[in-house]
C-alpha cells in the first residue's frame, strides 16, 4: 500500500491541473507520500511546493474523501490517498520528478493516459464540481 495525499487543483473557469512525472506516461492528480507522522493536508502542501512550486493556504483546502486505487507505476501497488480539493490560477512550475504539468478541461482530459485514481475517482469528481459551478 502507498498512501498519499492528492490535489484536484481546479481554476474556477473548467480547468484542473494533471501532472506527468519523468520517465512514466500517466497523467495524475498532483501530491505524493505521506511522511512517517505527518498529516496529509501538511503532505500535501510540501509536495506541491517541492514538485510545482506552488504555496498553498491550508486553510483553503478541502478534504473530499479517502480513495483507493491500482498505483500507475508502481505495478500490483495500490495507491491509498487522501484527496483534496484545491483552487489556483498560478502556473506550476514542475521539478523534481515532475516533467509535466498541464492545465486541461474535463473532455481534454478524457482523452489522456490517465492514472486509476484519476479515471476512476477525480475525474467524476471534478464533472460535480464543474456542472454545480
């Protein structure tokens, strides 16, 4: 089991951001591994500023639930995470093993090599959340 804590990081205007790390084709949500201790809202907002550079209120994050989910490239892993909602408009500037990271819309990415836990779990997630906006 890996667990995590991950963003649905969505711009209010249709737009949610999926990253790709280096070496892998699967695009996902972004976050990473929850440290020994650590709570995973806290997870989360070292991940994203390590791997986007992006600073993030904490008290402006949402939790939307606990899912679980066949980890993309890690094979016979699953992935456990914690899932947030997050809005941003600022640009990510992805490092460390992020290679890419992409702002799309829901048909956008529908089309792109997605990881389970975001087929599966964000993407139906982010339809409520665009069609209630």
């Amino acid at each position: 089991m890996i667990r995590i804590a991950a963003a649905l990081i969505e711009d209010g205007n249709g737009r949610m951001l999926l990253v790709r790390k280096a070496g892998t084709r699967w695009f996902m949500q972004a976050g990473g591994k929850i440290e020994t201790g650590e709570q995973p809202v806290d997870a989360l907002c070292r991940e994203l500023h390590e791997e986007l550079d992006l600073v993030v209120d904490r008290a402006a994050v949402a939790f939307l639930g606990h899912f679980a989910a066949p980890a993309a490239n890690e094979a016979g892993r699953m992935v456990h995470a914690e899932l947030f909602h997050v809005r941003s408009t600022d640009d990510p500037a992805p490092r460390l093993e992020i290679e890419e990271a992409l702002w799309v819309d829901r048909a956008a990415a529908e089309t792109m090599p997605l990881a389970p836990l975001t087929r599966d779990h964000v993407l139906p997630i982010f339809a409520r959340l665009t069609t209630s906006a």
